[in-house]
C-alpha cells in the first residue's frame, strides 16, 4: 500500500474576545469626569448643563453616564433663544423675596459702589431721597 501523506491541519487563528456593544463602542459611553473633561468644564457645570441646558446624560445608580455622540449632537445645536415672557417669569420669582434688597445691598457694597446717585441705598427700598431708612 502506497503511503500517503497527512494533509496539514490548519491551525485556527485564537479567538480573541470582543467587548460587549450595547449603544456604541466601548469609549462612547463616558463618566461625568470624562464628559468633564471632554467638554472642558468643571463637573459640576456639567451636572448643571444636564438641568439647565438639556445636556443628554443618565444617573445611573449613583453615577452619571453620557453618549460621547449625544454630547457631540448637543453641541452642534444652537442654544435654546428664552423668550422675554420665560425671563420676565423667572424675573417675577424673586419679586416677593424677603431676602432680595439685602442681598442688593451687600453686593453693591461689597463692590464699593452705591446703588442711586445720591450713594445711598434708600430709593432700592422705595423711599424719598434724603429720607432715612426707618
């Protein structure tokens, strides 16, 4: 009987394993430090962006997630205009606030400015020029 000869297994390359893709690449889904750090901002600012500003992202748990597009999309959309009606309801919050003519006040003085050309403080509350805040 002739001999024949074997034919070569070829050898199967390795499996290497790939990471699970849920929404996207692995490096798409970032934490808050990296969006802060993506956007350049501190992140508080962008905790702030995600309420203020529509800025996509999800708690999680007690973390952040963000979509390293979605912030890409985010940033390609011009800010949202705010009507004058929407600031002027904003205004009109702080018109009852107890706290506001003295948090005015500091502020004015902390900068070492007055708050009427008289340099007195008493035409904020309403009061006649010349006329002491009783």
């Amino acid at each position: 009987m002739p001999r024949t000869k074997k034919p070569k297994e070829n050898p199967t390359p390795p499996v290497t394993p790939q990471p699970a893709i849920g929404n996207g690449a692995l490096g798409d889904v970032l934490t808050l430090a990296e969006a802060a750090a993506y956007l350049r901002l501190p992140e508080a600012e962008v905790v702030g962006l995600v309420h203020s500003q529509d800025l996509p992202g999800r708690f999680t748990g007690r973390e952040w997630r963000f979509l390293k597009s979605a912030i890409q999309e985010w940033l390609s959309k011009p800010p949202p205009k705010y009507s004058k009606e929407a600031q002027m309801s904003v205004a009109g919050l702080l018109k009852d606030d107890p706290d506001l003519i003295p948090m005015v006040e500091e502020i004015y003085r902390q900068r070492g400015r007055p708050i009427t050309e008289d340099g007195s403080y008493n035409l904020l509350h309403g009061l006649e020029p010349g006329s002491e805040k009783k």
